[in-house]
C-alpha cells in the first residue's frame, strides 16, 4: 500500500463527468425507499482505482451510514469532516463508519454502531433503504455503503477524537453529474498514477471514497 500526502484541492480538474442531475422530484425518502425495493435494471458500479494496493495485501471489513436526512427543503446527505490527527484519512470529508468488529452481526450492524460512536445518531432515528456495492479504499478497507434514511428532530455529538466536524450537503448538489470532477495525480516511486472524483461543496472537498460512494449512488438512482 502506498502513502501519498497531498491536499487534493491543489489539483487542476482533469475532466467533468458531466452526466445531467437527477430530476429533483424523484429525490424524495418515497422514490429512495421505492428504487431500492423494486427489481433493478443492470448497473454497473464504477470500479475504484486499486494501483496503490499492494497486491496480496488482505482488505479488511468496513461499513460506512450514507445518512439522507429528511429536511422539509428536500434530502440532505450527512458528512463529517476528520480530525486532523487520524492515522487513515485524516482530515478528509467522510461518512460515519469504521472497521467492523466480530460481534457486529452484518454491515448494518457495523453502519449504525460507528455512526453512534462517532457522531452520536442514535439508531430510533434511521431506516435503512439498502446497501451498494462494497468499495475498496486506499487504506486497504473493502467498504459496504448503507442507504439510511433519517428522521429529525435528531441530536448528534461528535466524538472530539475521530470528527471534527459535522455538516449536510443537498443531495440534489451531489446527484448532479456537472459537479462530479475527475482529477489525478503520480504515485511515488513509479507505481503510476492514481485518478478519482471529487465533488466540492461550498468550504468543503468531498473526494476520494467518499466522492466514489456518492457516484455509486448517482448511477444507481439513475437507472
């Protein structure tokens, strides 16, 4: 596996996915629930870039909440920002997730324990709709990304030592191929280059993973 600092926001764009949003009308808790309940049409997930994965290497099980809260302007996606000290994606836009654990009895498990530890969202106040494709990071974690919807009034306490910071995005903005920008860069020592999208929203650059999930759920709501 190869460790790579770099501030990612730096980075020129080296191309715009550019596919048209997805009509706003259909980004309601009633259509998500309705498209992960009906049989789908074939889809194909896009497939993240593993060059900086040492072969061999054995990925290890994660689970991540992609959290839709149920605003009354519309569905907003829920985000945390990192704290800066964290040994694997320090500083970076993330969902509440972590590591699954040998008692977690399934993904879902794991999704809403993390998300109860990190961010303190009790789990009265989420309803799973559905889990994508696993995605596999740089950090050598094969991820399943659990579709929850969430109802307020919510509290949330983020734990000081893993989340620095916690905010919504529209996911109107994110289910917009015009703001899915694909950039890149060299790994060291000649391992070639590593590309990935990033969606950035205001003060804050989604990228990475994170950015890869929410593709994942674009193409998927779009068929």
């Amino acid at each position: 596996m190869v460790k790579v600092h770099l501030d990612p926001s730096k980075l020129p764009v080296d191309a715009i996915a550019g596919e048209p949003a997805i009509d706003p009308a259909l980004l309601t808790a009633q259509h998500l629930r309705a498209s992960f309940a009906r049989p789908r049409l074939a889809w194909e997930p896009e497939s993240p870039d593993e060059s900086w994965v040492t072969p061999g290497f054995k990925l290890r099980r994660a689970a991540v909440l992609i959290p839709l809260v149920d605003r009354p302007e519309g569905l907003n996606v829920l985000l945390t920002l990192r704290t800066d000290h964290l040994t694997n994606h320090a500083g970076q836009i993330a969902f509440p997730g972590g590591r699954a654990e040998e008692l977690d009895s399934s993904p879902i498990e794991t999704a809403l324990r993390e998300s109860e530890e990190e961010i303190g969202l009790h789990r009265r106040h989420v309803s799973i709709v559905g889990v994508l494709p696993d995605y596999v990071t740089g950090s050598a974690y094969r991820v399943a990304p659990v579709v929850a919807l969430v109802a307020p009034p919510f509290g949330l306490a983020a734990d000081p030592n893993e989340v620095a910071e916690i905010f919504e995005v529209p996911l109107a903005f994110l289910m917009n191929g015009l703001h899915h920008q694909r950039m890149s860069f060299e790994l060291p020592e000649g391992k070639g280059r590593r590309s990935f999208y990033a969606m950035p929203y205001e003060r804050f650059f989604i990228w990475g993973a994170t950015a890869g999930m929410l593709r994942n759920l674009f193409h998927f709501l779009r068929t």
